[in-house]
C-alpha cells in the first residue's frame, strides 16, 4: 500500500458519498427546498441569525469542526490495530454515518424554528434529556481535556525542540488581539507577523534543544534524580506495561501548560483564546496543506516515502496491559470519531451554522460537505503515522507528516519540527478552549447549588485539577476512547432526535436510525469495556501499590464510565418511547416555536 | 456569449468562492466576535435608557425620552434579544473551534 491509493480512495470516497448518497437524500428524503425561508432570513438580527453566503459558511463551519481530533483518534487505531482497519472505518464511517449526522443536526434546527438540538429534544422527546446533555458535554470535556493535557506534557518533555516555537506562538497570538482588536491593524499584515514570526520559531526550534534540554536535566536533577510519582502504565513497553515515572521536568511542564490554559479561560476570549488559536491554526493548516500535497505527489517524486512501514492488522484484541482487552468492536469505533462521526459537531451545527444558512439548498454543502474535508484531515493523519518511523504514536506522526513535507525540498530535520508543530500546536491551542467551556459548564450546570462556582477562577482551577488528575493515571490511550465514546454518545443521541422527528413528519427515517442504533450499542458496549480495562490494568495494580494518586483518578474514570452508560440508557429508554409514539401517529407531534417570538 | 467569455466567468466564479471559503476559514470569526462585542455593548447601553421597558428603570425618563429618537430602531430587536431562553453551550465560550 502507498499513500498515492489511499488518497484516492479518500477523494472517491468523498466524490461517491456526496454525489451519490449524500445528494439523493437530500433531495428524496429531506426535499430541501431553495425557495424556502430559513431561519436566518425569518430572524435576521445581524449577529446570530444571519445569512451567509455558502462558501463562507463552509470554511466557517469546517474550521469549527476540523483540528486535533482526526489526528489523535487517527494515531491512536492504526497504532493499536494497525492502519487497514482504520481506514476502512475512515471511509465507512464518514460515508454512512458522519456526514449524514452533521448534515442533518443543521436540517433539524433550520426545519425547527433555528431551535437548538436540546430545545427540539424538549418538545419531542423529554425535559430531562437537556439534564442529560449536561452531563454529557461537562464530562466529554474533562476526558479531552486531560487526554490532551497528559499527551501535551509528556510530548513537551521529551522534544525540547518545540519549545520555542510555542512559547512564541503564544507571544504572538497575545500580540494578534492587540493589533486586531486595540491597535485596529488590518488581518492580512497583522497574519503575515505574527504567523511568520511564530513559524520562524518552530523551524528553528531545534537550535535551542540545547537549552531546553539543560533545563529538563536541572529540573530532574532537583530530586536527586527521583521521580515524584511512580505509576503503572499499561501502555509502555510495547503495550505490556510496566512502571512509570513522572519526572520534575514533566510536572513543570504540566504547570506551564496549566498556567496557559488557566489564562486563556478566564481573559477576555478576544485578548488569548481567540487570537491564539488563530495563529495555531495556519501552522497546522499549512504543515497539513503540504503533508497532504507530498502524500499525493510522493509516489512519483519519492517512492520510498510512501509506502506504509505499519503493519496493516495488528489483530482482533491487540493486547494492551497485563489484563484487559482491546477489541476491534467495538473499541475502534470510538477511537476514532472525529474523522468518522463525532457529536460535538451536530451540537455545534445546530446553534452556530444552522442559524446562518441563507437557503436550504447550502444545508449539504455545508454540513455534509464540512464533515467529508475533515475525513480527508484524519485520512492525512493516518498515512503521516503510516509511513512514520517506529516509536512513540506521536514521533511516528510527526516524522511521517515530516517526510510527506520534505517533499517539496525542505531539509527533514526543519520537516520534522513542523510535523511536531503540527500536532502540538493544535492540541496545546484546542487545550484552552476546553477549559474556558468546562469552566462556564461547571458555572452553569453547579452554580446555583454550589455558588462559588460562579467565580471564574474557582470554576476554572477545579477543571484543571480534575484534569490534572487524570493526568496523574498515566493512561491518556484509555481517558481518550472514554471521551471518544462521550462524544459517540452525543453523536448517537444527535441521530436519534433527527430520526424522531423524521418520524414525527412521516419521513423515511431509515438513513438516520440505522447508524443511530449501531453508534448506540457500539458506544454503551465500548464504555463497559474500557471501564474493565482501567479496573483491572490501571485502578487494581496501582491500588494494590498503595499509589493513592494514580488509583484515585482510574478510580475516578471508572466512576465517569458508570455515569456515562447511565444517562445513556434514559436518554435510549426516552428516545425509543418518542419514537414509537410519533412513528404510529407523526401527526401528534407538537410544533416548533419560533425561536424568537 | 463564447466559449472563452463563458470559461472566463466560470474561472471567476470559483476564485470567488476560493476567497470566500478562505474568509470563512480566516477572518469572519474575528468579524462575527466583533459584532458579538458590539451587541453586548449595545445591549448595556440600551438596557442604562431604556431599561424602563423591561420593568428595570435606571435612567430617569426625562433623559430617556431625549435618546428615544436614536434608539427606537433597536428596540425591537434588543427586547426580543432579552426575551429568549440561550442554551448554556450558545454563549461565545462556546465557540469552540476543532473538536
């Protein structure tokens, strides 16, 4: 296999699905209909319900959707089970089941009045499934976020190359709000500086390794050389296991990132979050424009850098720890999501882009066409750790991303450092944005039983420090594939309003509620088994050492998994009652209220 | 019209859909955030002279009834704006971007 096939069949995947299915049941199924009012023309008030032109609204709607969770899902499976299955749930994922979620959480708000997915699941389904979504969205956010705070610290410890690189990337996005938004300096220039100043850094990285590197051996040598925590990690030693240690350096690592997060939630979202995230963005943006180019073209100009050096199935239940289990089904499901399906998406469709939709005829190119660009993100993040090196998941990565640059003529070493940028950047900007929504979740969900969670600064440092304490298990591999099946979850319970509400019109609800019940049983059956697997690989092991750290947050795990499979089973009791009842008589259901009245 | 006439505009209808996808990639968050900044100032603004509407009297009438003539074509929409129920994840927290 060689990257050149796999790009292709990632662009007829793309080609087929929308010509073919995608576009057939938008017109038989949902009959959009361009002379139809949307609510953005009913509504229009300028900011949120506003028409917008299509292809604006695309490169809006696939920049909120598209960014680290293609990759890590991505580097993840083909790590575990080798890339064959990945791809093809890639493929098969987006073509049955991702576009079709994403397209239609957009159809139901604009057919609902530009009703919310939660406000349309109150009037059709049942008040308590807004409770639910709480759960849901607090807890999908905590497993991200200290997936990808334990992922950061460790990646920053061992590549001290990438230091600089972010310590100006987030200077520069500091000084971007100033010139946007204080200094009124136009966007293009404003990009030009503080894009090429940031990019400067990252590729002359590996010039200040040395200090970095200095810095790491003094920090470590504060101890004596002694860990501060010891932990087992069933995720060393090829996957069999053994003792971890965690070092001073990457504490301090931990904190410096904490430090950056606690920053971008609580300043004003125009003054960090947004401008830095900006400025990460065309990084990543560029090193994946040019891997996906060099993967294309690689075939011709550099055999040897396209073919796969993984093996292509690493087996059903691949082994990972003393103990648990790791099966294809349905652990790869959930795995990858974004890429495949995720939920977030059809949350986010429905308030931010369904409310912008100028006519009904865009609710496709939009929705269905946002989601196959990201399946062409994850597919890139798949070859990248398909021709990598042997390694960490993360080396792998960045080095194939690096070969794939080098391509077109940049040195490897230079390549390489934007391959790491690539992913470090994107997940350290994303890392933020999870805290400052975790922290107004814990406000608004806890606020008025437990009022000082209102003040920013609590509500944000106990988000960190549950985080943090996650982080201290060790196993990000496990908090990741909980958060996958959180947000599969939220993408099964998306399919079901859409299917409930078809019902409730008398449509053909078939395209919806098929994948709806696979993503349900697939996500409830993933949810138990990584539950066993932390028991046994992660909570007993470190229990039975007496590391109270590392057993209280697999403890903590644990307890989210139950949590998770609980709210899931009401909302699936809730939703098969709804359904039932709409699908023998659709004419009962209830109408949309305006959204304004 | 000719071939080359017809190609032509063809070739430039899909450069300006590049540049509008790439502004929608690029600046219209920054565009969309901005206005969100000028709403929430107008809706305190509206909310000091005109609060009396909503049964929240701040501003004495007689000063309110000088700018009514400024603000009257806001107040529609400022009241509706008042009037609806936000979902927790519709605030500006919640643009987040890339998950």
């Amino acid at each position: 296999m060689n990257t050149l096939l796999a790009v292709l069949l990632g662009a007829v995947t793309v080609y087929l699905t929308y010509t073919r299915y995608a576009r057939a049941i938008d017109r038989r199924v949902i009959q959009s209909d361009p002379k139809k009012a949307t609510p953005a023309t009913l509504y229009m008030d300028g900011v949120d319900f506003m028409p917008t032109n299509r292809n604006i609204l695309f490169g809006y709607h696939f920049k909120s959707i598209a960014a680290a969770g293609p990759i890590v899902g991505a580097i993840v499976a083909a790590t575990l089970w080798g890339w064959l299955p990945a791809l093809l749930w890639l493929v098969l994922g987006v073509a049955f089941i991702g576009w079709a979620s994403d397209y239609s959480a957009i159809v139901l708000s604009v057919r609902n009045e530009g009703n919310s997915l939660s406000a349309v699941a109150y009037r059709l389904v049942t008040p308590r499934t807004r409770s639910l979504l709480f759960v849901f969205i607090f807890f999908y956010l905590l497993l991200l976020s200290g997936a990808f705070v334990g992922i950061m610290a460790s990646v920053m410890e061992a590549q001290p190359r990438t230091h600089l690189g972010i310590i100006m990337l987030v200077l520069m996005g500091l000084l971007l709000g100033q010139m946007l938004y204080r200094w009124h300096i136009g966007l293009i220039p404003a990009t030009v500086i503080t894009v090429g100043v940031s990019l400067l850094a990252i590729l002359t990285g590996h010039l200040t390794e040395g200090i970095f590197k200095s810095l790491t051996e003094t920090l470590n040598s504060w101890n004596g050389g002694a860990p501060l925590v010891t932990y087992f990690d069933p995720t060393l030693a090829g996957f069999k296991g053994a003792e971890a240690k965690i070092m001073p350096s990457l504490l301090f690592w931990a904190i410096v990132i904490s430090l950056f997060c606690y920053a971008g939630s609580v300043l004003p979202i125009w003054r960090m979050a947004q401008p830095v995230v900006y400025v990460g963005f065309w990084i990543t943006a560029l090193a994946m424009l040019l891997g996906l180019a060099g993967a294309a073209v690689g075939t011709f100009v550099k055999p040897e850098v396209s073919q796969f050096t993984i093996p292509a199935f690493a087996g059903w239940n691949p082994q990972l720890g003393p103990g648990g289990v790791m099966p294809l089904w349905p652990m790869l499901f959930v795995t990858i999501a974004c890429g495949a399906i995720s939920g977030w998406h059809a949350l986010f469709g429905s308030v931010g882009t369904a409310r912008q939709i100028e006519n009904e005829a865009d609710m496709l190119p939009v929705g269905a066409g946002s989601m196959l660009a990201e399946f062409l993100l994850g597919l890139l993040a798949l070859l990248a750790i398909s021709v990598g090196a042997k390694g960490p998941p993360v080396a792998a990565f960045a080095n194939g991303l690096g070969k794939f640059i080098s391509i077109w003529g940049i040195p490897l070493e230079y390549a390489v450092s934007l391959g790491f940028a690539a992913f470090i950047v994107i997940v350290l900007v994303v890392t933020q944005l999870i805290f400052r929504v975790m922290r107004v979740t814990l406000t608004e969900w806890l606020g008025e039983v437990f009022p000082p969670l209102r003040n920013q600064h609590v509500a944000s440092l106990i988000s960190i420090a549950l985080a943090i304490l996650l982080v201290l298990t060790g196993t990000w591999i496990y908090l990741w594939q909980l958060f996958g099946a959180a947000n599969q979850l939220m993408a099964a319970l998306s399919l079901m309003l859409v299917t409930i509400w078809l019902a409730s019109v008398g449509k053909n609800w078939l395209y919806a509620g098929l994948p709806m019940v696979f993503m349900y049983v697939t996500t409830v059956a993933s949810i138990l088994v990584t539950a066993y697997n932390l028991y046994v690989n992660v909570y007993q092991p470190n229990r039975i050492a007496g590391r109270i750290l590392p057993a209280a947050g697999s403890g903590l795990m644990v307890l989210v998994a139950i949590l998770l499979v609980v709210a899931a089973i009401f909302i699936g009791l809730d939703g098969w009652r709804a359904f039932f009842k709409y699908w023998r008589r659709p004419a009962s259901a209830p109408t949309a209220a305006p959204v304004r009245s | 019209m000719s071939a080359k006439g017809k190609q032509g505009r063809r070739s430039s209808r899909r450069w300006a859909a590049l540049k509008d996808f790439f502004y929608g990639l690029t600046g219209y968050e920054f565009v969309r955030h901005a206005l969100e900044m000028r709403r929430e100032a107008e809706s305190i603004f509206m909310i000091v002279t005109m609060g009396d509407l909503l049964g929240v009297p701040v501003l004495p009438p007689v000063y309110s009834l000088r700018l009514v003539p400024y603000v009257v074509p806001d107040i529609v929409a400022w009241k509706r704006r008042m009037a609806i129920r936000r979902e927790f994840w519709e605030k500006d927290e919640y643009d987040l971007h890339g998950i």
